[in-house]
C-alpha cells in the first residue's frame, strides 16, 4: 500500500545517506517520516545508527535509539552492540550495561561483541571490578573472551592499579592459548608500572611469548 511504499521511499535515502556519510540529511530524513507519522522499520533503524557510531557521532546514535525506544521498534544485535559501543565512547559505562542488561531481557544476544564493548565501556571509566564481572559473565554464558576482551580488562584493571588482576588476566590468557599483541604490551606496561620489578619480567615475557 502507499504507506508501505512511503517507508521504503524514506528507508532507501537513509541507506543511502547512511552510506555517503551525510547524517545532517540522514536526521532530516528522519524527521520527515515522524512528521508523516510513519515508523521505521528495525533495519532502517540499524544502518541509521551504525553509520552515526562509525563517524563518532555519538549523540545522533543516541537520540535515533531512544526514537526506536519511543515508538517500541525493537533493536537487532549489531544495533545494540553498535549503542553499546556509543555509550562507552562517551564514557556512560552505566548506560551500556544497561543496554547489555535490555539486551538479555529481551533474548537479543549478547555475544561477544556485545561484551567486548561493554567491557572497554568499564576500561574507559576504569573499573576493573566491573570489566572481570563481565568477563566471567560471558564465559558462563559459554562465550570465550578474545585478544580484545583481555586486553580491556587489563586496563580497566590497570586503571584501578589491581596488579594481582593484571597478572591473573595474562595467565588466563596463557592458558586459553592468546597470543598476546603489541596492546597487550602496552597495556600490561602501563598497568604494572607501580611494580617496576614484576613489570620488567611480564613484559620479558610478553615479548618472548610474541615473537614465536
């Protein structure tokens, strides 16, 4: 019918606003179909919002998801993790474990992506506490953390100066068979550097661990 035809009109110059990077046009667009009273659809929503977190506009993200909210359009999982991702570029490390939360009340995820984000949300605030909460989240929920899930962790727990942590984290990382990366180096270096003497073993270590 008409209105259907509408959205998909509207929908279509998202898509293509979304992929040109012009999010002025983009919001307009929006703005258009609320005038019209019509909805978009989940995946209009989606496109919308990714393109928003891929430029680093963080707030426009933000608002289109809160529009979804208001007009009860449920999110997919790559629109979650993208909001999830959003929030903790701006330092609302509560507000993404609040979506993460949303997320499970609905049975939309998460997966690993979806804590790999909220995870670095706690680095970026620095709470380690929160950031190993996750971690052992995830794996009871049968999801395994990678390389960036780790290296997070380790500094959020860096941040929060918990050494013992930081040295828990990399042996767990051993055992599970991750190769650590030049982050993990990084991070493990600012992390430990209260304890010169333990940092220059673990980093000896690290760097052996990565050239074989």
């Amino acid at each position: 019918n008409e209105t259907n035809s509408s959205i998909l009109t509207y929908g279509n110059s998202i898509s293509s606003f979304a992929k040109c990077g012009k999010l002025d046009q983009l919001m307009k667009t929006f703005e258009a179909m609320s005038q019209h009273g019509l909805t978009p659809d989940p995946a209009t929503f989606g496109v919308a919002i990714s393109a928003c977190v891929k430029r680093q506009n963080y707030s426009s993200a933000l608002q289109l998801f809160d529009k979804m909210n208001a007009l009860n359009v449920i999110p997919s999982l790559p629109t979650y993790n993208s909001i999830i991702s959003a929030y903790g570029s701006r330092g609302q490390y509560r507000k993404a474990l609040q979506v993460l939360d949303e997320m499970k009340h609905r049975g939309v995820g998460p997966d690993l992506l979806s804590y790999t984000y909220a995870i670095r949300a706690c680095a970026k605030a620095g709470k380690g506490n929160l950031a190993l909460r996750l971690l052992r989240t995830m794996q009871n929920n049968g999801i395994s953390p990678n390389i960036r899930c780790f290296n997070a962790a380790i500094l959020a727990c860096g941040k929060q100066k918990n050494h013992r942590a930081v040295l828990q984290l990399l042996d767990e990382m051993n055992r599970s068979f991750i190769v650590p990366n030049r982050e993990t180096l990084h991070r493990t270096e600012l992390a430990l550097k209260h304890v010169p003497q333990t940092q220059s073993s673990v980093l000896r270590n690290l760097q052996a661990k990565m050239n074989t």
